[in-house]
C-alpha cells in the first residue's frame, strides 16, 4: 500500500471511529484532523468534503465489512434458523469495535443521515438491500429445501429481522447488554417457531 492509500485508510478508519462516537453531524473535519494528525491539505487532497469522506466511510469500510460478513453466514449449509441466529448473535457480541451504548454505525447513520442527505441514503440503502436480499435469498433457499414452509414470505420476514437488529441496537444503548441477551432469547425462540 502507497503512503497515500495508507494516508487515505487512515482518515477513513479514525473518522469512521469518530462518527460511530458522536454521530456524522457532531464530527468535524477539524476533529477528524486532529484525530489522524494528518494537514488539513492532505485531508483535502484525499476527499473534496466531509460529504465525500462520509459516502466513502459507508461504501468502502461499512459495505465491505457488513456485507461479505453476513452472506457468508447466511450462505452456510445447514438449518437456516441456526445461521439466522447466528448472524444476530454475531452482530451484537463479536464485534470487539462496536459498543453497546453507541449502537450500530449503520442503524445510526440511517437513523442521522438518510432522511437529510440524498447521497447518504442511497448508500445506506444499498447496504440495507443486500442484507435484506441475503436473508431473503437464505428463506427461499430454506423453503426449497423443506426447513420452512411457503407461508412465510421471504422478503416480509427479511424486513423483519432488520427491523428487529435496529431495535434492539437502539435499544441496547439505554438498557445495555442485558438487553442483547432477553432479545436473542425471544429471537431464538421466534426463529425456532417459524414453520
């Protein structure tokens, strides 16, 4: 890696840690500069604004880190309940980087930035899309193969647990961990009715 990727990398991962902290709106470029000790030039010569640093931060560090994760879970041979279980249980506790009183960096900036900024909820939503196109896609597979039975609509039940891993991220970030645990109780249970 060139020092500039490495420069570039570096911007990205202490902003990234910065905004899942105090939130897109609450960073400023000058936080960001002192955080990564780099010129404001330098900071200018890898991102035009703190828009195209953000877009870059969802693109390049959430969607790349979120989305491979998930279809690999979801993708596993075996019982689809067990892989769904998984994957939220893996989403809330084996993330050594995500707190539980800051939540999700994805639901927060859903949450901050998608109702205001046009190109922030387009790259919001092609997160949300592919995980939601992967769990779908995990239904039908289980529906296919017997696991489940075609009373459950794959989209609608995708819906489902994302609504319900935003929830309880939110959640979590009053209640704190024991929150994560009466949840993945009830989630299993859920999961282990489905038909």
């Amino acid at each position: 890696m060139s020092k500039a990727q490495t420069t570039r990398s570096n911007i990205l991962l202490q902003a990234f840690g910065l905004i899942y902290r105090q939130g897109y709106q609450a960073t400023s470029i000058d936080d960001i500069i002192a955080k990564t000790e780099v010129t404001k030039g330098a900071f200018f010569y890898h991102f035009k604004n703190k828009e195209e640093m953000g877009l870059a931060i969802v693109n390049e560090i959430m969607y790349t880190g979120l989305i491979p994760y998930m279809k690999d879970i979801l993708d596993r041979p075996g019982n689809v309940r067990v892989n769904l279980y998984q994957m939220m249980e893996n989403l809330l506790h084996s993330d050594v980087f995500f707190n539980v009183e800051y939540g999700c960096p994805a639901v927060n900036l859903i949450d901050e930035m998608a109702p205001l900024n046009k190109s922030f909820h387009q790259a919001l939503s092609r997160i949300m899309k592919q995980w939601h196109e992967a769990i779908a896609a995990a239904i039908v597979r289980a529906q296919r193969n017997g696991q489940l039975t075609d009373a459950h609509r794959p989209g609608h039940l995708a819906t489902y647990i994302i609504a319900s891993y935003s929830g309880i991220r939110n959640t979590g970030k009053i209640m704190g961990k024991a929150a994560y645990a009466a949840f993945l109780d009830e989630y299993e249970k859920f999961l282990n009715q489905l038909t």
